[in-house]
C-alpha cells in the first residue's frame, strides 16, 4: 500500500521529535573554568598516522586542574607532653634517701623506690611526687630507684623537705596523647601547703576538711577542681570564715593515695585550678585590682 505525502512528513517529524529528546553525547573532552571545551591543537590527530608505530605516540595529558592530586598528605609527629598531669596518682612508692645531693653547688635531692612509673623512664622525664612536678635526673632499674633533685622554691611551697626516709609519697608519670584525663589538669606547681584539721569517717567513705592561707581560698570554690598531694579532687564545702575546704574520699581512693595514711596537724600540697588564676588576671587587666581583694 502506497503511503501518502503527507503522511510521509507526518512520518519523519515524528522521527526528528523522538531524536532531539534523547539527551546530547557526552562531551569527547571535558569542560575548562570557563565552561568551554577543550581542542586538540590542529597538528595533533587522534588517529595515528600508517607510519607510525604505537611507541611513538605520546599519551594526552589533561590540565593539572583535572589530574587526580597525587600528593600525600603530611604526617605530623606528635611529641609527648612533658608537663601536665591528670592528679589521678599511678602508685604510692616511698622515699628512700632525702638529704643533700653531694654536689659542690650544695643541691638537694630525693630517691624513690618505686615500680610503675618506671616503666619507659628516661632521664629529663618529669615525675609528680606529691603533686610536684620534678625531673628525674637519675635511676636505676636494677634496684627500682628514680632521682629527683628539689630546688630552694620547691621546698619553701612545697612539705617534700619535711618528709623522711621511709614515708610514702604519690607518683604519676606525665600525661600522654594517648592518656585518658580521668582527673583534671595539674601542672604540677604547688601553690602551696595546707593542713588537715579534721579526719571523719562516714560509711566507707572519709571526710577530710584542710586549712589554707586567705590567698589561696578565693580559687576555691564548691564543687570546683583541686589537687591535694597530687589527687584530683572536688571540693564539698568551703568555709570562708575557717579559711577551710573538705571533700570526701571513697575506699578505692584511700587504698591508693598518701592522705588516707595522714593524720591531723599533717601538711599537704595545694594545687588549685589555673582557670581561676586566668580569669582573675584577665578581669585585673581589665577593671583593677580590686578585682582580687
């Protein structure tokens, strides 16, 4: 059967309709910034000429904007925190010798037996040792022995001078990357001592309140962070007319730390939270010194 003209046009509009739907060929080169293709320049064929041989072809290279970044990234060393502890204490060790170093400078010095912390120990490292931040300068493996010497500001903050051969002593290696902060941030620099003035047992738990210098009772406050013979604690309660701060300790806790072993009348170290000595600098700066009375 003979088809029409006009169903002939009928016929191909319809075809030409269907093609120009259908969605246009990817692009044989990609886009630039400008949104334009790519050219090859005119002396360059994508078909190899009859004399060439596949060696000699030199291989398209696109723009360094397309090519994948081949560059690996950079690997930074982390360095291990010399400084900066957690006041959760490692181990109890005990002092062995306290008394002067024997140098010609008249130093002094304190050895430490001790097991923990001396895993990994070189010299230079710093030891916590009551909540002081001191560096040992010897040690010996063989009998279990580290080295720290105490300088003239250590012993006027710190109650390590007035210990003994023979008393124990809280320990903690300096924190690590890797090291959880159980406690809070200790630095290791003693404020100052204070004194126990009470020791309550409640349950199996224990009540210990401390008196401090006024200066030091304005960075106290409850609920807030505090390092006592380098044990992270909370503080319960302050009593700004006493000049005194209690908090409490659980049995797990006395097992491990030094203060559970003192008695009243005892000294202990005082570390308190650096955060209040910044803002407290920041708002002198700022409005006075009337901030700090």
């Amino acid at each position: 059967m003979a088809i029409s003209s006009a169903a002939q046009l009928h016929l191909f509009l319809s075809k030409q309709i269907q093609f120009s739907r259908l969605p246009p060929p990817p692009p044989l080169f990609p886009l630039n910034a400008c949104g334009r293709h790519f050219s090859l320049p005119s002396s360059l064929s994508l078909k190899p000429k009859p004399s060439s041989s596949p060696a000699s072809l030199k291989p398209f290279l696109l723009p360094r904007s397309f090519r994948p970044n081949t560059l690996k990234p950079y690997a930074s060393r982390s360095a291990t925190i010399t400084s900066l502890f957690t006041g959760i204490v490692e181990e109890m060790g005990r002092i062995e010798r306290l008394g002067p170093s024997g140098d010609a400078d008249g130093g002094f010095e304190m050895r430490i037996s001790a097991s923990n912390v001396l895993g990994g120990v070189q010299l230079g490292d710093s030891i916590a040792v009551n909540g002081t931040c001191l560096t040992v300068s010897d040690f010996d493996l063989a009998t279990s022995t580290f080295t720290v010497g105490l300088a003239p500001e250590t012993l006027r903050r710190t109650d390590l001078g007035e210990l003994a051969p023979g008393c124990p002593v809280n320990l903690e290696r300096a924190v690590q990357p890797v090291s959880r902060m159980g406690g809070h941030f200790v630095q290791g620099h003693v404020d100052g001592t204070g004194e126990i003035v009470s020791l309550v047992p409640e349950g199996d738990s224990l009540w210990v309140k401390v008196r401090v210098a006024p200066e030091l009772m304005r960075y106290i406050v409850p609920k807030g962070f505090i390092a006592v013979d380098g044990t992270s604690l909370t503080v319960v309660g302050v009593y700004e007319e006493e000049s005194c701060f209690d908090f409490m300790m659980v049995a797990y806790t006395q097992q491990k730390v030094v203060i559970a072993l003192k008695e009243v009348g005892d000294k202990v170290n005082l570390e308190v939270d650096i955060l209040g000595k910044y803002v407290e600098k920041l708002l002198s700066s700022r409005f006075g010194n009337g901030v700090s009375s």
